[in-house]
C-alpha cells in the first residue's frame, strides 16, 4: 500500500497523486452554556465553511493527544520567580503526585484540524503552456523512477507549489472571515503523522518537526515520521516503535438510525467527557444536487424493493426500515426543493490503547456513546490498514463500505471545533472541570502580558455569589499560590478571618505579615491620610473621607466649598493630620465651619477612630514589604446588606470610612514597582459599593493595575455590588451559588450568558465550592474547587467551629 504523502511545503501538503491539500487549525471556541440562537449562529457559520468552498473534497481531522500532568508542571515550574521558589517548587511536586493519583499521568488535549483539496486553475492552451506540461510531465517521470529506488524522497515542481500557494490565499480569505482558522505549518503534519503512528509521544506544546532538505528544489524526508512496526490483525493494529508498543483499532460509523437533533447533536463536543483520548477523521465529498437526488431516489428504490420484500415474506418491516424509508422520502423532498448539494461522508473514530484488554473495553465505551446518539459504528475485519491510511492528512476514502449521504447541516451539527476548555495548559491548579473532568490551571498575571486568543487584559478578578458557597476559600487559594509564584499581595480582611495564617501556613510564617489594626495608643493615627500617602494624595482622601462621614457632597453649595478651604489650610501647614483638621474647624468663626467641626468631632471619640485622627507628629508607619501583607481591622463593624445607606449605624459609618483609607492604600500598593505582580484583594466588596466614593474607589482598583502588572481580587455577593465600569476590567470571572432571582440575572450578565432556565438553574444547582468560571479566553465551565492539601483546607476555612465539626473537606 502506498504512502499518501508526497510533500510538505508550509500548509500545503500533496499526496501520491499529486493532489494538493491545504489544511488549518480551527481555534476551539466555547460552547458551554451559550443560549441555542448563539448555537444556530455557530451551525450556520460552520454551515458556510462546508458550502462556499470550491473544494471537491473535504477532510475534518480531530486528534485527541494525551498530554502529561508531570511534564505540565515541570514547565509551569520553570517560570517560577522570587525568594519562595524552593516552597513552590516542592509544593508543585507535591501537587503533581497527588493528581497523577486521582486522574492518571495524562490529561486528554483535542485540536481540530480541517483540510481542503485545492482545485487546479484552467490555463489557456497555447504552444507555451504546451511545451511547458511536457516539460513536467518529463519531471514527473523522473521523479516516479527515482521513487522506485530513493523511496523517502520526492520532488515536486516549485511551478506547481507556487501556483497552489495563490489558490491557498484565495481559500484562506473565504473561509477564515466565520472563524479563527490558523494556517497549520509542517509541525503540524508532523504532529498528526508521529501521533497517528504512535511515535515521539509528547504534548503539542513540547513537539518540534522542521522538514529537513535534500537538495534545492524542494526534496524532503517524509517516510521517517511514520516509520513503524505495524502488524495488521483482523480487528487492530499492533504499532511499534523502540520501546513503546500500542494497539490501535477503528471504528466506523455504518449507519444513522434517526435525525440527529439540533442542538443537542453536538458528538464531536461530547466527545471530551470521554475519560480517554479518540480521533475522528470525516472525509466528504460534493455531490452536486442532480446526481444527489439520483443517489436518494435509488436508495429509496433499494428500501422500498426491501420492504416488498419482507412483506411478501408475511413478515412485518422493521422500525429501522421504516424511519430509513421516511428519512429518505423527507431528504428527497428537501433536495428537491432547496437545490442543495449532498455530501457522500466516511466518519472514522480511532482508538488506542497500550493493551489489548484497555483497547477492548474503549472500544465497548465509544460503541455505547455513539449508540445514545442512533449512530451505529462497526469494527470492519481486515481494514484497519485502509483506514490508517485515510486518517492521514492529503489521503482519501480507502474503503468505501460505509459511506454516508447527508446534508450539510448534518456535519456543522456535529460541533466540530467546540470546547469546555477552561484556564491554561499549565499554571496554579485550582480544580477541574465538571463538564469534562479535566485539569483546570490558571496563570493570573497573564492576562496583562496580552496572550494570543485572550479577550481581555485585565489581571484582576472577581468572586460573586452568596455567603458560605466558596468565595474565600478559592480567592485565598489563588492568593496562596501566587505568593508562593512571587507575587506581593495585599488583602484587606474586613472579618479578620485570617490571622490563623501565620499559625497554620508555618512554613511561609517568616513571609506572612499580619496587621492588626486596634484601637490602642500606639496604633494612633496609624489610617490618617497625611501618615499613608504624599500631600497632594492625603488632601485628596482627606476630602473624600470627610464629606463620607459628614454627608457633604459636592453639590452642597453651602457647606462643601468651607470644608474644603479648611483641608486645604491645614495641608498647606507643618505636619499636617485629621486631627488638625477637626481642631481648625471647630475653631472657625466661621459658624458654617464650626458646625461641620462639631459633627466630625462627635466621630473621633468613637473606639477604632484614633487609626484615623492622628496628630502628625507620633504616627508608625505601615509595613508591607512582605510577601503576604494582610490588613486586618479590630472591633469593624460592617452594616447588614439590606440595611439602606440612611440606616447605618455611626459605627457603620466609620467603619466605611476606614475601609476606604485602605483601599485608597491597596491603590497605591499595586502601583509601585512594575517588576513584580501585585495582587490587592478587597473581601466584602459590596460595603464600598454602597456609598458613591466607595464605588469609585473599587473602579480604580480594578482599572489601574492592567498598566501596573497588578491586579485586583474583588469579592462580594452578587454582580449587582459592582458597576459597568468594573465588570468591564474584570479578567476571570467565578460565580458561585445564589439563590436570588434578580442577583443570578445580574450575574449571568456579567458572563455574557442568556436568562433563561437551563442558567439560572446552574448556578442554582451550584454545591459548596463549585462556581461557574469564565476565563480570560471567554471560556465558561463549572469549575469544582480542589484545595489538595487537607492544611490548606483548614487554614481558608472561615466556618465558625461549630460548623466544622464532623465535616468533610469539601
């Protein structure tokens, strides 16, 4: 049996027949949870592909390569910067063993390749062109002969290359204007050639195939990718190289019992729940409308003569026969009606394994799949060869018992090039996917570095949904794992939930700096603005704070313009502080002024104020020149969120205000120092979101660290808690249970996902610690939180102790 590939040049590829073939990477595009007009949108694009090509033959190719968990890691290793990279590296091998334990050493990995043959332009025939064919037709011979002898080199015409490349460029123009479709480049053929013969196993990311010339002109090895031992059975194949030794077998589809309903029809997609890897291979070819109903109302003939049949036999027909007979009297009327073209398919599925019992029950496993999908797939006996050879790229049908007449929206229903696919292909491990079991890692500094396919480049992230569901425990997670990465992060810890850290996280204790912000005399002043920030910066905040606690706003003609002459006149002194403020006030002859001095003094005596009111000259600075700087504030006490503005607490109030001098300083912490990624964590966002100037500031922590390799975790309760201007710099998006209709609304918009039942419900189903997680390619899946390690269970776990009790890890 001959080889089918001849040549390899970029994205062309020609085989023995001198046919050449041009094939892309369709980029995978999420599919989970889009709403069925964004699904039909999606079909009818892939529709388009399918039918304004001018290619007489067609070639969807999915290759499902097993990729390691070790190897994963050990890459994601290498980038691993800052004092803690010894921790980190232990704990990422420490990580890899444990997941190598629940999932295997290898994790499944689709890419969704889609060839083209390309017709030959018509030339005028003159005495030029003439000479010019016997001329290659001359080449073509001697290449033939030399074939006999030098049977791993080919020359191809460079006449012949470059007139396919202008016919490639044409191609490319009409089908890449629905999809992103990548020119693959002869790593890609190589990929797909040592994959389909078992060799250089290894993660696409890690492959390496450069074609390796013979002599100008264009002479290259092609027979050393597939050179293996392959011993042919009558229902596998035995494939060796070196020491590796696998058993492959294919499946073929033979019949469609049923309409396949769309959506929900989707195979290709559905694929990706297998717990191991297949590829699919779909060869079509056009058959134009004429001899299409030819094809139909012959079948019909055949299936009508059958049913005679049987009834002659007192027989009845069977149900199969029936749906076939209607199915091919509806296709008949359809054809005849739209003038459509047909489509004649052969739709392979190989499996592999590295045992002839594992080879057997996923062949059992792939049979009962396509079955829930009325699609009957056989083990024909002694064409395993022909159909090895028809997987390969530039090949064509080999056997041509099993050939399918369908529509073309029969193939674009298929979901071809769709995906669950969440987060990177290494990174921070923070769960898996519950839609396909598979690994899902993140890197969150790499979105500012503006990564091919991403949607946006903002770093930062926001963790919505009800109390209790996993917020914290995933956001001190991530905060966890880029520290130990080299990141600084600050976290503003509101409920002071998590001064057990020093104490549970010993070996990053040295690393870990608490501060707990009390009311004792020491701490006085500790908040002031004039003690945090430059002068222009202190009289800024120094505003924003008083007109919070005083009510004041801008538009209050009367009162705002004396409230701030005074700041202002205290800023423009020695060693200025709130307090001055408060005493300069109050002092006024001016009544207006004094009036507004009395109302702030009447804050100053209330406990944790004294962080507030320093007197400029006694205050300590605050530290966070560590890796983990976490900001805690004694006695705070946060309003309810149902209680309205007008109803807080003077407490409350205050307790507002200091949050903002603190957020005002996570600001300026994430823009200091470009070199290192920051990370400024605001828990309880949904406080700041109550008041105007809070609202301000979360908008400002969000947006500012896309320039200032920083970026933001905001944690709150629902989507609703953050405006427009933030949820659109919002990077990776996680979405835990609610049970309010109008909060689940506000946070399917904030995913981009349709209303509708089937979403509301999956945020509804949502257990403890699973969300709904977008990432920064747009990509949407439920995620399942993994922490791994029982000690980092118990140092992020903020249930009260009653709580815990008796409980498992979740």
């Amino acid at each position: 049996m001959k080889f089918p590939v001849k040549f390899i040049n970029d994205n062309l590829i020609i085989n023995y027949k001198n046919e050449c073939f041009v094939y892309y990477h369709l980029k995978d595009y999420n599919y989970g949870y889009l709403s069925e007009d964004e699904k039909m949108r999606i079909h009818n694009m892939l529709n388009e592909i399918f039918t304004q090509h001018n290619s007489s033959d067609v070639h969807m190719l999915v290759i499902g390569a097993e990729s390691s968990i070790s190897n994963m890691n050990e890459s994601f290793k290498k980038e691993i910067r800052g004092d803690l990279k010894d921790i980190a590296v232990e704990h990422i091998d420490d990580i890899t063993e444990e997941l190598t334990k629940k999932y295997g050493k290898n994790q499944v990995k689709y890419r969704h390749y889609i060839g083209f043959k390309l017709n030959t332009l018509i030339e005028d025939i003159n005495l030029k062109n003439i000479l010019k064919e016997l001329k290659l037709g001359f080449i073509d011979f001697a290449n033939s002969v030399n074939s006999m002898f030098i049977n791993d080199f080919t020359k191809v015409n460079s006449v012949d290359i470059e007139k396919y490349k202008k016919l490639e460029k044409l191609l490319y123009k009409r089908v890449n204007k629905r999809f992103r479709l990548e020119k693959i480049t002869s790593k890609d053929y190589g990929y797909i050639i040592n994959h389909l013969y078992c060799k250089n196993k290894c993660a696409y990311e890690d492959y390496s195939y450069k074609p390796k010339p013979v002599e100008l002109g264009g002479l290259y090895d092609i027979l050393r990718l597939s050179d293996s031992f392959i011993s042919e059975k009558e229902k596998y194949l035995k494939i060796s190289n070196d020491d590796n030794k696998e058993y492959v077998s294919y499946l073929v589809v033979s019949n469609v019992t049923s309409e396949l309903d769309f959506p929900g029809s989707e195979i290709l997609f559905d694929e990706a729940s297998l717990d191991f890897p297949i590829d699919v291979s779909i060869r079509f070819n056009v058959l134009q409308n004429k001899e299409a109903l030819t094809k139909v109302r012959n079948k019909s003939k055949e299936l009508k003569d059958l049913d005679e049949h049987i009834l002659t036999s007192n027989n009845d027909s069977s149900s199969s026969l029936v749906d076939a007979r209607d199915n091919a009297n509806e296709l008949e009327a359809v054809l005849d009606k739209t003038k459509e073209s047909m489509y004649k398919l052969n739709y392979v599925v190989r499996i592999s394994a590295n045992s002839l019992e594992t080879l057997e029950e996923r062949v059992s496993t792939v049979k009962d799949f396509y079955s829930d999908y009325k699609v009957v797939v056989e083990r024909p006996f002694g064409d395993m060869l022909n159909f090895q050879y028809e997987f390969l790229p530039a090949s064509e049908i080999m056997v041509n018992d099993y050939i399918q007449y369908v529509t073309s929206d029969f193939i674009a229903s298929l979901g071809f090039g769709a995906t669950s696919k969440l987060g990177e292909e290494n990174g921070i491990y923070i769960g898996y996917n519950l839609d396909n079991n598979k690994i899902v890692n993140i890197k969150p500094a790499i979105a500012a570095q503006g990564i091919k396919g991403s949607i946006t480049n903002s770093p930062s992230m926001a963790f919505v949904g009800a109390t209790g569901n996993g917020k914290s425990m995933l956001s001190d997670l991530i905060d966890y794992y880029c520290a130990l990465l080299g990141s600084k992060l600050l976290i503003i810890d509101p409920k002071s939930e998590r001064g057990n850290w020093k104490e549970d996280l010993i070996y990053l204790r040295d690393h870990i700096n608490i501060i707990n912000l009390t009311s004792d005399i020491e701490n006085k002043g500790l908040l002031d603005p004039y003690n945090l920030f430059d002068l222009k910066m202190a009289e800024t905040i120094a505003v924003e704070i008083l007109s919070y606690l005083t009510g004041i706003t801008i538009k209050d003609s009367k009162r705002f313009p004396v409230l701030k002459k005074y700041i202002s006149l205290i800023s423009d002194g020695n060693n200025p502080c709130m307090t001055k403020i408060v005493e300069a006030l109050k002092n006024s002859d001016n009544e207006v002024a004094k009036e507004i001095g009395i109302h702030i003094e009447s804050f100053v005596d209330l406990g944790f104020s004294i962080l507030l009111f320093g007197d400029g000259e006694t205050e300590k600075k605050i530290d966070v020149s560590k890796a983990i700087n976490i900001i805690q504030i004694e006695d705070l006490k946060l309003p309810d969120k149902e209680i309205e503005q007008k109803d807080y607490s003077s407490m409350e109030i205050l307790s507002i205000a200091m949050l903002m001098v603190v957020s005002y300083f996570a600001v300026e912490f994430i823009e200091d120092d470009r070199s290192v990624f920051k990370i400024s964590h605001l828990d309880e966002a949904w406080v700041m979101s109550k008041v105007q100037q809070g609202r301000v500031l979360v908008n400002k922590l969000v947006r500012v660290g896309r320039s200032k390799n920083s970026g933001a975790s905001i944690a709150t309760q629902s989507a609703l808690d953050l405006d427009d201007d933030a949820k659109n710099n919002i990077g990776m998006k996680f979405v835990f249970r609610s049970t309010k209709i109008e909060e689940i609304e506000a946070d399917l918009d904030f995913l981009g996902l349709e209303v509708n039942k089937e979403n509301i419900d999956a945020i509804k189903n949502l257990e403890t610690g699973q969300c709904l997680f977008q990432d920064i390619y747009g990509h949407i899946g439920r995620l399942d939180v993994d922490l791994v390690f029982s000690d980092l269970f118990n140092a992020f776990d903020t249930r009260p102790p009653m709580n815990k009790e008796g409980e498992e890890n979740v």
